[in-house]
C-alpha cells in the first residue's frame, strides 16, 4: 500500500487507493457502481466567490459516463456580470481529481469541482480558476520552478451566550475547552474538509473572543499545508462551503467578513507560498532565505497594491487595514514581524535536534531538516477571489525574476523589527502604503493591469470586471466618514456579513 494513501481521509482515494490526480473516469464509474453513488453533483465558483452547484440523478451507467465525459451548459451571464446575456453559454466540465462523497447529503452524493469552458470547447479565459492556471504555467516558463500556497482561514461563530467559563476578551489564541465553546465544531469541520481531500496543517482557536448582546463571538482558524496553488485554492474554496454548511445545519452563525465590530481582531485570509524546484524547496539556501525566495517577496511587494483588488474585494475589508494592528498597512517584508506585509516565519532551517531534546530516547531522530520554509501575505481576506487573488500574486512572484534589481529592491523594503517602531519612522515614511478602499485598489490594479494581462494571464474583460465592481461601492472616504460611528459603521458591517 503507497504510504501516502494509507490514512487519507477522502472515501474515493481510499476506496480507489490512487492519489486523486491519478484517477480516471472508469474509476469513478466503479466508484459509483460499488458504493450506492444516487446523486453527482458539479461545483464551480462564481463571481460572488461562492461555489454554485448542479445536482445529477444517476438513472444509468450510460447517462453517468456521458455527464463525466461531456459535463452539462450552464448560463454564464448568471455567474459572471463581464459574461453577456446574449451569448451566455458555457460549459461544465467536472475534474476528477477533486473527486468527494458529500459529507452533508442524505442521498449518497458523489461530488466534483468544475472547469468552465467556452462554446468552442475551449477553457473560458476569464474564468477565475484557468486565470490561476495560466498564472502557474507561466510562472514555470519564466522561472522553471513551481508555485505552491495554502491558507489560513479565519472565521467567526456566533451562538447563543450560555453564560459559563467566558474567555478572556481579544484572548482567546489557542484556547482550550470549557473557555472555547466551538473547539468541538471545529474539529468536525476540520475532519469533513480532509475527506473533501483538503490537505490541513492544524486547526485552533484565534485572538477574536468577545460576548455582546448575549452571544459570544469566537474567532477559530484552520490552516493548510502548502500544495500546488490550484488545488490549494479549491481546497480553500470547498473548506468554506463545508465550515457555513456545517454551522447552518447546527443553529451557528460563521462569517468569514474581514471587521466585525470596531475594537475587535479582524479575520484575514494569509496566504503562504513556497516555490518548488521538483521536490526541492527554494526558500532557502544553507539555512538563510535564498534569493529566489527574495526575488518572489519583492515581486508580490511591487504590485501589493494591485493585489488587493484581488483580495480584498469589499469596504469592510479596509476597516481592517489599518496602522498599529497585526493587519499591514505599510508594503515591506521582515522575519518573524506581524506589523509588515510579507512576513518570513520561522522555517526550521536550526541545526538543533529540537525532538530529541523533548524526547531523549529519540537521539540523532532527525537525519535531515525538513524543507518547510514559507513565505506569508498578510493583506487578503475572505472577500477575496482565491483563484484571482492566487494568480495575481503568482504573476507578481514572476515579476520578481524578470527584474535587474530585484535583490537590491529587497534590502531597500527589508524591515527589521515593528514598522511602527521609532527606529522606523524615517523608513515607514519612504514606504508605500496599501490602498485603503476599494475605490483606491481600482485605481492601483488600472495603473498595473498590463502586468497582469501580460502572458495572457488575466484576460482584459476579467481585469474590467474587477475594476467596475470595485469602482461601484465608491467608498474612498468611507473609512474617515464611519470613524467614530461605530452604529454607521455596524450598518456597513452587516451588508458584508457573508461576503466570499
């Protein structure tokens, strides 16, 4: 048995024992056939940046090859508002490799993410999940390398306040039973999404922790390991549905909206990447930060500005986004500092056998440090289009390589310790900032988009219905207007509650 599949979680790889990008549609068909599967259903993200879904009745193995093979049409105009009503028509075609029995149906259900395609048959260009496939293919043409991200979701459940164990208010990081209330609820979601075949790193409660009104507010976190940026983006995409399905079905309300209530921690979604050379990871080179990795940070610090448009798509998002919080303001880079936009963790790149110190019957445990160097963006949230957002900072890592003075670029935007320090205030006023409406990252990604649409990457229409939606809330001065206002602000608040 390969020793990866022995202990996935997701029925289909274990039933099939191959790793999904391996299986076929014969596969699925047995699948199907050996397992009771009533019902297919095909998933796809739409412009809200929500999964939409096509449910299928399987009334033959005839009509089940045809709907693996050929998908179904659907109406674009209905999903994309660049999309005319006029010529609408796409098509849905379901990709195997995403292959899960739905965890919430009481029909057995076997379900797919979809690709969209044009009437020619073609991948529709201004589809969100092609644009981040063009994003990586041409990434790899540039640099040879390949780009791999995960995400940290954050998010909030709300519930009734039954008045016991209250945590600590903006305390709760990494807190434990009876002061957590949702633990539980998160280790549920955590296990249906790995079935889902999300690849988690960890879960845990975050700082967010407050009562109002009788109903306590808990901010939890669930975090990915890093996987080529597609499937690192359905994954994120399918954790979602699974975490508000979930809750709904419990009485819980979840949001993932960037600002709840002013005073309060926000929720981001931080994107790490990592980029691969075969098995190898190029972060570092004889345990420090290589300059490949330097050359991506100063790529994605360039367009910072233009990637908002990408990933922080709504006005509350810039409630969030501003000085002296965890969230960035300033575009610079550091080690191991919240207060900049892309931040180095720590990497495991020590020399010391950490293991064995806590466990001294493990001596001489680790042969060869482990190659778990990331890099982390701390800007987006759950607003975000994960595809577009993915492929706009894929794009910009590339940029990074295709730039003389790239390295010199990174020392000048390096920041040591807190930007908003003393030390820092000559530096911090150099700094670009980052956009702080909608209204304002528009304009930023206007300015940029032929960095974009280069390659072929974004198409010209997706990068117009980017702007127009953005341009539309008009809110460059809602951020002073609400100031202070925490009623007005509560108002605009709750238009975005479920924004993503």
């Amino acid at each position: 048995m390969n020793q990866n599949l022995s202990l996935n979680p997701n029925k289909v790889v274990e039933f099939l024992q191959k790793s999904p990008e391996d299986i076929r549609k014969y596969d699925l068909i047995r699948f199907v056939k050996e397992n009771g599967i009533r019902m297919i259903n095909f998933m796809y993200p739409a412009d809200d940046n929500r999964l939409k879904t096509l449910n299928f009745v399987v009334n033959s193995e005839e009509y089940l090859n045809s709907i693996l093979t050929y998908g179904e049409r659907v109406d674009g105009s209905s999903l994309f508002p660049f999309i005319e009503a006029g010529n609408s028509d796409l098509y849905v075609i379901p990709r195997y490799s995403t292959a899960f029995v739905d965890p919430f149906a009481e029909i057995p259900t076997l379900t797919m993410l979809a690709t969209f395609f044009d009437k020619e048959g073609h991948p529709l260009e201004s589809s969100p999940e092609y644009t981040l496939r063009k994003a990586c293919e041409s990434f790899k043409e540039v640099t040879g390398m390949d780009f791999h991200a995960m995400g940290e979701l954050e998010y909030y459940v709300i519930s009734d306040d039954n008045g016991l164990f209250h945590a600590n208010d903006q305390k709760g990081y990494h807190e434990s039973a009876p002061y957590a209330k949702f633990n539980d609820f998160r280790v549920e979601c955590m296990s249906l999404i790995a079935q889902a075949g999300g690849q988690i790193k960890y879960g845990h409660n975050e700082v967010g922790n407050f009562t109002i009104e009788g109903k306590v507010f808990e901010q939890n976190e669930i975090e990915f390991l890093p996987v080529p940026a597609v499937n690192a983006a359905d994954h994120l995409m399918i954790a979602k549905w699974i975490i508000r399905t979930l809750a709904a079905k419990k009485g819980y309300d979840v949001t993932f909206a960037p600002k709840i209530t002013a005073g309060k921690a926000g929720s981001g979604l931080h994107i790490h990447f990592k980029i691969m050379e075969g098995q190898r990871n190029m972060m570092t080179e004889d345990g420090k930060l290589s300059d490949v990795a330097k050359k991506a940070i100063v790529g994605i610090l360039e367009h910072a500005d233009a990637i908002t448009a990408m990933g922080n798509k709504v006005p509350t998002s810039y409630f969030r986004l501003v000085p002296h919080q965890e969230a960035p303001t300033s575009v610079c880079w550091g080690d191991r500092n919240r207060s900049v936009l892309v931040r180095v963790p720590l990497g495991w790149t020590g020399k010391n056998d950490m293991c064995s110190q806590a466990n001294p019957l493990e001596k001489d445990s680790i042969e060869t440090a482990p190659q778990k160097q990331t890099v982390e963006l701390r800007s987006a949230d759950c607003s975000a289009d994960i595809y577009q957002l993915l492929a706009a900072m894929v794009v910009a890592a590339r940029t990074g390589f295709e730039m003389e003075n790239a390295l010199e670029r990174a020392e000048d935007l390096y920041v040591s310790v807190n930007i908003h320090s003393e030390e820092n205030k000559e530096k911090l006023a150099k700094l670009k900032s980052l956009p702080d409406s909608c209204s304002a990252s528009a304009k930023a990604l206007k300015e940029q988009r032929t960095v974009f649409e280069s390659r072929g990457v974004f198409a010209p229409q997706l990068i117009d219905g980017i702007i127009s939606k953005l341009e539309k809330y008009d809110d460059s001065s809602l951020r002073d207007n609400l100031s202070g206002k925490p009623d007005e602000m509560m108002k605009t608040v709750r238009k975005f509650w479920h924004c993503g």
